[in-house]
C-alpha cells in the first residue's frame, strides 16, 4: 500500500524518469495506468490493455472481495457518479453503495448465475438527489467481484434515447428487432451479402453513423469487407488496413469478448483506487469490463479518422477471431444503454455462428464436387495399384481443385499433371517441404499458403505457375508428397494510408509510435501471390491425404501377408526342386547302368540296339536337366555373400571359364571401358556373366564373332528410351554379340526353364536353364535384366545389380 501511494505521488514525469534511467517501460516496475503511462507508449503491442488500471468516466467501477462482497477498489469518479468519494468507500460493505436490498440481489445473483467472465445485468439502481439512474452489471474474476455503473440512457418520462420498435410500446422491443434481423440474416446465401446484411441490420440497431464488416487475412491485415454508412460519407469499402492498426493484444481480447463500447472518444478517464488489490497485489483485470479505460494510441487512431464514438464487436469462428463489427459515429459522443448493447452482442454472436453456416451452404457443392473426385481418385488408385494414376488417369488431381498443376512424389519419381515447376525445382522444393514438416513433427502436416516466396525465396523462380501452394505429405517420413501449385495473381491492393508509413512524433516524454493521420488511398501492386486456398480445399486435401495413406497401409498389409505367403511357397517349392531332383538321380543312374550292360551284352537285333542307345541317350539329357534343377534350386537357397568386388577381375574369370570357344582366333571379346567396383557376390556375379557369355558365343552364326561386355552410367542410363523405369538412377550393364539375335516376342519366353528356340541339338544343344538362372541371379541383387534385340543382327542383354547390406 505505502508504494501505491508513493508511486502516485510521483507523477507522470518522475515515471517517465525513472524509465529513461532503467531502459524499460515504466509500468515494469509499478502498475500501469493510461492516465500516467498510455502518452509514452512506443509499441501497441508492448501495452498491458487487459489491465490499463483506468475506465471511462461516463461510468464507475467497484472492485469487491467475493467472500465478502466489501469493496477493495474504486473509480476515482464514484463522488460523481455514486455520490460518494472512492477513499470513503473503500473497506465497507457493498451494501453502502446499492442498499441492503442490492446487496441481497448480488449474493442471490452469484449464487445461481455463471458469472465467471460473463458480465450479467443485476438490477437498475434508483437515480438520488444528484445521480442519474444506473444500470448495475456485474461478473467475477480471480476472485474478485466487477461491479459496473453506468447511466440507462432513459430520459425521466421513462422513453429510451434508443431506437423503438414500432407499435406502441414506449420501450424497444429488442426481441422483435433481433428476430426480424436473423430472419433476414437465414436468407442470405454468401458470405458477402451476408457480411452486407449484418453491416445494414447493425448499423440499423446501434443508430452509428457507419459499420464496417472488418475482416482479418493470414498476416493479421484488415479489409473493409462490407459496409453500411450514412450518405455523406466517403466510402471505405475494399480498402486494406495494416496489422498494426489493430494490434495483437486488442486482437486476443476479441477473442475473449464480445462488445467493446466507447460512447465518447473524447471522454475523460477515471483511475481506479489503489491500483494494486490490496489483497493479492496484482493489478485489476478490466477485460470483460464494458468501462474498461481506452489506449491513448486507440483514441488518437479514432481521432485522426474523425471519429467521435464507436462500438467494436467480433465475428469468431470456431473460437478464432475471423474479423469485427466495427462501428463509428462522428456527430458527438453516442451513448449505447445496457439493454441496446446487449442486443448488439447478442446480434454480434449469432452473427458468428450464421458466418460458418453460410460459407457452409456457399461451398456446399463445390465440396461436394471435391469428395466425389476424391472417391474416383482411390477407386482408380485402388484398381491400378499405384497412386500414379492420379496424375495421368481420368480424372486426376486438378480434377476439381481450382488449381493449375499438380504433382506426385511417389516411387522415387515426380508424377506432374498441369502446369507445375521443373523436375530439378520441384525436387528442391520437396526437400525443403520434408525438412519443414519434420520441424513441425506433423502436428498439422498441411501446408497452404498463397505466397510461397515468402517463406521459400527460391519459390520466386516460379512464381508465374506456383506461388499458391497446397501440400500434404502421403507418409509419416514426409518422404511422398502430394502438391497442388496455383499461378501467379497480379493485383492492385488499395490501402486506407501508406501501410508502410509508421510515423513517430515527440511528445512530453520523447519521441513514440502516433497513429496515422493520413487514410487517403494507397495503392500498391501485389506479386508473387495467387487466389489464397479456400478452407473448404484444404479440408479436402486433408481427408484425401487420410483416405491414401489408410489405403496404401491396407495394401501394406495385404502385400506383406501374400509376400510371406509366397517366400513360404518359394522356399517349399526349392526344397522340392531340390530332393526330386536330387533323389530322381539315384534311380536314373541305374537306368542308365542297365541300359549300359544290355548295349554290351550285343543285342540280337539293330532295332534293339537303336533303342538301347536311345535310353541311354535320354538318361543322359534328364541327367542334364536335373542338374540344372538342382542348381536352380540352390542358386534360390542359398544366402549371398556381399563384398566390394573388381568387376573386372570377374569379368577375366568368367572369359577364362568359357575359354575354350574363343581360342579358335576369330572370337573377339571386346572391354570399352574399365568395369566399376561394387558391392555384390562374387561368385554369383561371376555366374551371369559366363551364362551370357556362352549364349553370345554359341548362339552365333557369324564367322567372326564379336562380344562387348561394359557398363552405362546412370545419368547416361537415365536418358536412355526404353530402360525400365525401375533401372532409372542406377548403373547398367550389359553383355553384346553379333550373333543370330532374338525376335522380340520371345524376349519373355527366353528366360523360362527349360524353354528353347530352337531345336534339341541345335546350337550345340543345352537345358534352356541358363537364362533362368541368370534372371534368379540377377533379382537376388535386386536388380533386373532385359534384353534387346533384332532378329539376325544380334542380341544386347542389360541388367542391374542394386545389392545392399540388408540383402
């Protein structure tokens, strides 16, 4: 108590003083009140406006203990308005001030209403001797109990100074008036005449003299969105204001309240007494008090636009301010009575909750629309089993989002629809996207924004085709990325002032932030924007980002049950091929002993020995076949043994294994260039390439037979037409002949076991497992081989080899 009352014997300059010498803002120290602090503001958003320690003296404050109801704080003004000074009321009983019938009326009112930050009208107090008639409102907070004064606006004969309803009532009926205003309001079937009828119906109800529908953007910027003003005025409607026309602090308290009256720019302030709660000794909080004192810098703002009154309301959504009834009066000071305000808020809540439901029904079809594309988009993505069908299918991503390109990172590669960025740029982008959605660890793993080169400055490459942007990341890596780009918008954005113009002027205590004085138009033009996303789109975005993911999931699932499965049967399937081929061995060795020792027993006749010959013939080739199964067989069982291998020295192993068909001097086998080094299994390697070797050799026909064994960068290899789309990003290899070639509708047959072109003999014969092996090689490297050929001019047969440790 004794530093409240030094504090305020100090005055403004010693303030000021003692603020200049510690650096900080003077309320730092000692509590805040505009009338000693609000002229030395330097920044709104710095201001305590939910304890500004003052109110607006057309009314009075009185601060009472809620266990008790005895009075711990008073307006300076309560000998004005109450008829009693404030130091005489502080300690007593509330019932000094309003009767112990109101006393009675309170206690009765806190014990069976919510009164918690809900500010309720409890009686009207009689008017005295030389006090008007006031109407008493009260709410609770932190313990405490807010009692607000202020005049009914009545004039003696009992008539209200507000609007009447029409018949003969004296009073108005605010009831009728309300109910005819949201009847009107139900009509209403877009958001824009919406905001225009509220504008006509509010201004109608406050008697102001203009009401604007104040709406807020992304960056906190206002626009005059609709507007209903008297004649004479200039018209505001379409003008944008800065953010810092409404700062943040005033902006949260709308997010709490629902009215904030002024009836008189000009009034007076009254300080309350002391400034501390002697009880707790923290400052009252004023912010559900309709007499809560104004900003200086708010006045002045108001003063500047020659306004003389106003009465503020706010538009929410879903609890989230969207924009404010902002009305004005400038022909003298214009009280609004409790009854009248109450039906303003009323109007300003209902208003709220109508806001959503017609950009509900304005939306309606084209959400619909959406949800019906979306469906189409999973049955396809669903049939064709990849999500590549939304860009190049029917319909596609852009389908029914307004939006000029799309694409898809799906599968290690961008699937483009439209007019997006380049490869090289979107794969930046998506870089950037992913490290941006692992910051915000997808909490909310949309991102929307209509000006892309403000938060990614390379965006500005792109602009003319991408500066909205809608994404969501398919994965919870953030790794596959759905995007939709819409273009470049080039507009003219008219301002109320130059928005970027914050003039500072010197005042008693130095130089400080003032409000504009000039709202002349300001016209600037806008770039590297596109139309914002609608909230209906990005919902859409959202549920058909849940709708992939819980189908890619699902064929997770149904691919790792049939993959189980199928390594089950692979492995029952080389278990068999390998003891029936092994166990047929045994008995066919037999056969062909038999038939051994009846060829020497010299058969009575040549038919019986050309049969003989003929089994021992055949035992011979099943020999040969089941070899070749049993081989198949561990070539599937057996693990790989992974290491960094020279391919070249495989490469001279394997020529030295078939060695003996390219010493007869006319064979060439040809090494453009030094093989890399990889990671694969030696022996394995080593097996392809003397299978597709012998097959260069002995399917030739030429008299000088040439092979070429090399390898294709994979940049080189990413270029080439025709390369599997698998292959893309890796190093190929392959093994060329110039021998009799293939035709191209045997390519697949080629790698069947058992299955030959040509005849049993022919080309020095052999069991067409070769090729089948090489393929079983070759997938257990992860890798894949094809070939390419024209019948008779010779065979080239490509393959990779993208063997890792997890192998």
């Amino acid at each position: 108590m004794h530093e409240n009352i030094a504090t305020t014997l100090r005055g403004p300059a010693a303030v000021a003083a003692t603020a200049q010498d510690t650096g900080s803002a003077p309320w730092d120290t000692q509590p805040y009140s505009i009338k000693r602090h609000g002229i030395s503001i330097s920044n709104c958003d710095a201001e305590p406006v939910q304890t500004p320690g003052c109110i607006q003296a057309h009314g009075a404050l009185l601060v009472l203990r809620l266990s008790d109801l005895c009075i711990l704080q008073a307006s300076e003004n309560t000998q004005a308005i109450l008829g009693q000074a404030a130091p005489s009321l502080l300690g007593k009983s509330v019932a000094a001030v309003v009767g112990p019938e109101g006393e009675l009326r309170l206690r009765s009112i806190l014990a069976t209403e919510p009164t918690d930050r809900n500010p309720i009208y409890a009686f009207t107090l009689p008017a005295g001797e030389h006090v008007a008639a006031m109407d008493v409102t009260l709410h609770t907070l932190d313990g405490v109990v807010m009692l607000e004064f202020e005049a009914t606006g009545r004039s003696q004969s009992g008539k209200s100074t507000g609007p009447v309803a029409p018949g003969p009532r004296h009073e108005p009926d605010y009831y009728a008036i309300i109910k005819k205003t949201v009847a009107r309001l139900q009509t209403m079937g877009t958001v824009q005449t919406f905001c225009q009828a509220l504008a006509d119906e509010t201004r109608l109800l406050s008697g102001m003299d203009r009401v604007m529908i104040y709406k807020f953007h992304a960056d906190h910027h206002g626009e005059v969105f609709a507007e209903s003003r008297r004649s004479d005025l200039s018209p505001w409607l379409g003008l944008h204001y800065p953010a810092e026309d409404i700062p943040k602090p005033a902006r949260d308290i709308f997010a709490k309240t629902w009215i904030r009256p002024v009836p008189d720019i000009n009034g007076a302030l009254a300080e309350i007494t002391p400034l501390l709660n002697p009880d707790t000794g923290k400052p009252v909080d004023m912010t559900f008090c309709a007499l809560r004192g104004v900003s200086v810098m708010y006045t002045e703002y108001l003063q500047n636009m020659g306004v003389s009154a106003g009465l503020t309301m706010p538009l929410r959504r879903d609890n989230v301010l969207w924009g404010l009834i902002a009305c004005h009066h400038y022909s003298g000071p214009h009280h609004v009575p409790y009854e009248l305000r109450a039906a303003c808020e009323f109007l300003a809540q209902v208003g709220s909750l109508q806001h959503q439901a017609v950009e509900d029904r304005e939306n309606a079809a084209y959400r619909l629309k959406l949800e019906e594309v979306n469906q189409q988009l999973l049955t396809l993505a669903a049939q064709e089993g990849g999500l590549a069908s939304m860009t190049d299918g029917s319909p596609s991503l852009l389908g029914a989002m307004h939006a000029g390109g799309a694409a898809l990172y799906h599968r290690d590669r961008w699937w483009r629809v439209g007019q997006t960025p380049d490869e090289a740029q979107l794969e930046a982008l998506g870089q950037w996207m992913v490290e941006r959605l692992d910051a915000s660890t997808l909490v909310s793993p949309l991102y929307a924004t209509h000006s892309l080169a403000a938060d990614y400055p390379p965006g500005a490459a792109f602009a003319e085709v991408a500066s909205g942007l809608l994404a969501a990341p398919l994965s919870r890596s953030g790794q596959n990325l759905m995007m939709w780009f819409r273009p470049e918008v080039q507009k003219t954005v008219n301002w109320g002032g130059n928005p970027h113009d914050k003039p500072m002027v010197t005042g008693p205590h130095g130089a400080r932030l003032t409000p504009r004085r000039s709202f002349e138009l300001f016209s600037e033009s806008v770039h590297q924007q596109a139309q914002p996303w609608l909230q209906v789109e990005i919902d859409a975005a959202a549920r058909l980002r849940a709708l992939i993911m819980e189908l890619v999931i699902v064929r997770a699932e149904r691919l790792a049950g049939l993959n189980a499965d199928l390594a089950r049967s692979n492995e029952e399937l080389d278990a068999f091929a390998y003891v029936a081929s092994h166990d047929l061995k045994e008995p066919l060795r037999g056969i062909h002993k038999y038939a051994h020792q009846l060829m020497e027993a010299a058969p009575a006749d040549e038919e019986g020995r050309r049969k003989l010959d003929g089994l021992m013939r055949l035992t011979l080739r099943m020999d040969s076949l089941l070899d070749s199964l049993l081989h198949f067989s561990r070539v599937g069982r057996e693990e790989l043994t992974l290491e960094e291998v020279d391919l070249n020295e495989v490469l001279a192993d394997a020529i030295e294994m078939v060695g003996s068909r390219t010493g007869d001097g006319r064979t060439q086998i040809v090494v453009p260039r030094p093989l890399p080094i990889i990671l694969c299994d030696r022996v394995r390697v080593r097996e392809v390439l003397v299978n597709l070797l012998s097959n260069a050799l002995k399917y030739n026909d030429k008299t000088a037979k040439r092979v070429e064994v090399g390898s294709i960068d994979a940049h080189d290899a990413a270029l080439r037409q025709g390369f599997p789309v698998e292959a893309a990003g890796q190093t190929v290899y392959y093994v060329r002949d110039n021998g009799i070639g293939i035709a191209p509708r045997h390519f697949d047959q080629v790698f069947k076991m058992f299955k030959r072109l040509h005849g049993r003999e022919e080309y020095g014969g052999g069991t067409g497992a070769g090729l089948t092996i090489v393929r079983k090689l070759v997938e257990r490297h992860r890798g894949q081989v094809w070939p390419e050929s024209v019948a008779g001019e010779g065979c080239t047969f490509f393959f990779t080899l993208s063997a890792t440790d997890d192998i």
